[in-house]
C-alpha cells in the first residue's frame, strides 16, 4: 500500500472519530452544564401595580430547549417548550403579591445520542415589585428663578418614572389640584402653565401623578415643593422726546414716545405732565410702545413730561413705576426756529412769483401802447397831406 493510501485513511479514521465525539462535546449531559441564560423583563424597571401585566423573557443559546422560570427560587412558575432560542412568560400580580419578588430561569435540552436530559443552570434574578402606589414625581419650574411679574406666566414640568394617566398640580395645604391634565403612554414629563399670575399667586406647588387600572385608582405621593413670586412693581417706563431738545416755539408739534414691558393681550400708556395725567393711549399686544404727539402749544413755557403704563390682570390695571422726565419748553417765534425758515422760503417765492407775474403784464401793456400810439401817427400825416393839396 502506498503511502499516500496510508495518510488518507489515517485521515478517514480521525475525522470519524471527531464526528462521534464532537456531538457529545456540544450536547451536553447532567454532568456537564449547558450555557447560563439570560432572563429580562418588561417594565425594565420592574415595578407594577396589582392587576398589571409583567413579561419574562428566558434567552439561550439552541433551540428544542425547555424553559422553566422560578420564583423566588423555589416556586415553579411556568414551562415552556419552543422551538425558539426564547421563551416568554407573561402574567399578572395582584395585591397579594404587594413587595419584592425575585425571578429566575433555566433550560434543559435532551440530547438523542446519549438519551439524557443536559441542564442550565439558573439565570442571576430580576426583581418584580408590586405596590400600591406610583413613584413620587420631580417638578421643576420655568424660569428657573420662580420670580415672576404680574401678568406673566409659569411653567411647571412634572416628571414620572413610571406611566400614568392623569398629572396634577397642587398650591401647598390645598386638598384639591389647580390644574390637571391627561397623560398619553409615552409621556413620563408633563407641562402645566399658570398664566396671569397676581400676587396672590405667591406660593409654594407641587405635583403627583394618579392611574386607573382595573377600576381602581392609584396615586403617587406628591412632589418637592417648588416657590413662585409674583412681583407687583412693574418694570419702569421710559421716555424720549422729538425734538431731542425738547425746545420748540410756538405753534409746533412736540413728539414724546413711552416704551413699557407690554404683555400679548395689550395695555395702556400714560403720559404725565408735571404731577398731572395728560392724556392715555391703549396699545395692543405685543406693541411696546406708544407715542404721543402734542399740538396745543400755543403758549410759551416749560414742563415736565413724565410716563408710565399698566397691565390689566383680571380686572384690575396695575402700574409701572413713572419713568424719568424730560422738559419741554415752548418760546415765542424764533427766526432760527424751521418753522421761520420755511415760512421765509414760502414768503420769498410768493414775492418772485407776484414779481415775475407783474413784469409780465408790464410788457404786454407796454407793447399795446406802443401799438396805439404808431396808428394815430400814421392817420395824422395822411391828414396834414390832404390839406396841404386842398390849398
């Protein structure tokens, strides 16, 4: 025999002998355990309330496996034949179960060479709670500060680690919510918004969050408290005057613009003259300005000018601070004044106009005259002629 023959039926010889050995190398006996599985949950965070649904998922690494899930290690929950690489547990824990509960899982497959069963061992444990109440919820406020004026908005964030139904907000040592609102699945963070807010506002708030499940409805604690000021003093106006001078004479329009803090619904402008109320002016929202345009400055002077504005907060107006003041003088015809300068122009162009219009006539009067007077002359001679021939 050559040897080549030799080196290939060695060959044969120890490929057949791997063939036979390698099946009971990968499937295993009771004396030699197969793979740790590995067991997850839903909710990942493991707290239910009675009557929901919790699903265990066992993984392993073949198919035509059994699956068994413990728990508390001792008690048999389920078993499962799939042929899959998992099997799934799904089931519900009522008020009974109210605490913690461990959860394990194994598999075993049989193995048709050797007729024996091969066995995991148990997975490392998740934990099931089961209570009666829903986590306590975090709340945060917008802006941050919690100082706010009146009129102006807040807006509380109330955040859930669990899902819920309903979010509400309390004010302290209130037994009733101020707002709620309705929750979807997937929200864990609400917004709740306190709009126009008063002084009376001025308090501590908190948060919680409720659920409904099989009739019966379950609360969480409520939040950390979290402040709101509410500050009656408005931020102060401000003034500007055109002409920037504030010096015009007589006769001439004086300009004055108030800016203010103007919320979207609108307010109302002030304007003080001396330590008096002048006149008023509402403006829409969110126009922050107004301007007031004074005509009846016939008499010479000096003033101060001053403004302010106002909120209207259900019902009630509530003022800013004046602002600073700017004087306003009137004085008697100016030639250096721009009404004189146009006035002048306006005078000088009407006396060209009646200058150039009188010329005018002046030359056609002339030459109307000199017209007559070369006719009468020309009848004169013819006259003088015929006399002369007579004698």
């Amino acid at each position: 025999m050559s040897l080549c023959c030799v080196k290939a039926s060695l060959w044969v010889v120890s490929l057949s002998m791997l063939l036979l050995i390698v099946p009971s190398l990968i499937e295993n006996s009771e004396g030699n355990p197969l793979p740790k599985p590995t067991l997850s949950l839903d909710p990942s965070s493991g707290a239910i309330l009675p009557g929901e649904e919790v699903s265990l998922t066992c993984h392993f690494p073949f198919i035509g496996c059994a699956g068994e899930f413990y728990r508390n290690d001792n008690d048999l929950v389920s078993y499962f034949n799939e042929e899959n690489y998992n099997v799934t547990h799904q089931f519900k824990e009522g008020l009974p179960a109210k605490g913690h509960n461990s959860y394990t899982c194994q598999y075993r497959k049989y193995f048709e060479n050797n007729r024996t069963w091969g066995y995991s061992p148990r997975s490392d444990p998740v934990w099931v709670t089961v209570t009666d109440k829903l986590p306590e919820p975090t709340l945060s406020i917008e802006p941050a500060s919690g100082v706010v004026t009146v009129g102006e908005r807040v807006q509380f964030n109330c955040t859930s680690s669990y899902p819920a139904h309903i979010s509400h907000l309390y004010k302290k040592q209130s037994r009733s919510p101020i707002d709620s609102r309705k929750v979807s699945d997937s929200e864990r963070t609400v917004i709740l918004t306190l709009a126009d807010l008063v002084p009376e506002d001025s308090k501590e708030y908190s948060c919680s969050f409720e659920k409904t499940v099989n009739g019966r409805v379950y609360h969480s604690d409520r939040s950390a408290f979290v402040e709101v000021t509410v500050k009656e003093e408005l931020p102060k106006a401000d003034i500007s005057v055109d002409p920037p001078s504030g010096v015009v004479s007589r006769g001439e329009a004086i300009r004055i613009n108030c800016v203010g803090s103007i919320l979207a619904h609108g307010g109302r402008f002030h304007l003080h003259r001396e330590d008096e109320e002048d006149r008023t002016l509402d403006v829409p929202g969110p126009q922050q300005s107004a301007n007031f345009t004074i005509r009846d400055t016939n008499t010479t002077g000096t003033w101060n000018y001053s403004c302010s504005y106002g909120r209207m907060v259900k019902g009630r107006e509530y003022h800013s601070p004046r602002s600073d003041g700017v004087r306003v003088t009137v004085k008697q015809f100016s030639s250096t004044s721009k009404t004189f300068t146009i006035r002048l122009c306006l005078g000088i162009l009407v006396l060209f106009g009646i200058v150039v219009i009188l010329g005018i006539e002046f030359k056609l009067f002339k030459r109307k005259k000199d017209g007559n007077g070369a006719v009468d002359e020309g009848l004169y001679s013819n006259v003088r002629d015929k006399e002369e021939t007579t004698v």
